[in-house]
C-alpha cells in the first residue's frame, strides 16, 4: 500500500457567489508559490487537479484561497 498526497484548495473569485473547491497532487508550497506569483505578477493561476485537469484563474479575480494541509491519500486495497 503506498500514499498519495491531497490538498484541497478553495477559491473565492470576484463577483462570483460560490468558490471554486478542487483537490490537487500539488504540495502546498507549490500551491502557495503560484498563487503568489499570479496575485504579484497580475497574471493568471494555474492548478492542476488530481484528475489532471487544469483550472485557469486571472490573478486580478482572486477574492481569496484557502489552501488546505497536505493529507495522505491511501491507495490500495487497505484504502477501505
């Protein structure tokens, strides 16, 4: 049995009254480092979810994010 890692991230967008809420294989340093750059460079945020799906946010929308802590997510048949 071996672990993979999940961080659930919200995020709230302007104007917008429900948040986004994704579950990613990032860490959540990686997370934070983007959100930073896309909120300091005006740019867009970009994650990629567990699935391998990517979600596309400009910076200049972004009204909050919670990032959650990094859980184990067991994989295998002692997953039960």
């Amino acid at each position: 049995m071996w672990h993979r890692w999940r961080v659930e991230i919200k995020i709230g967008i302007t104007n917008v009254n429900r948040e986004v809420v994704i579950d990613s294989t990032q860490t959540t340093a990686e997370v934070e480092t983007a959100v930073t750059a896309a909120l300091e460079a005006g740019s867009v945020l970009s994650l990629t979810d567990e699935r391998g799906r990517k979600l596309v946010i400009p910076g200049s929308k972004i009204g909050y994010v919670d990032i959650g802590e990094d859980t184990p997510r067991r994989v295998g048949f002692g997953a039960v």
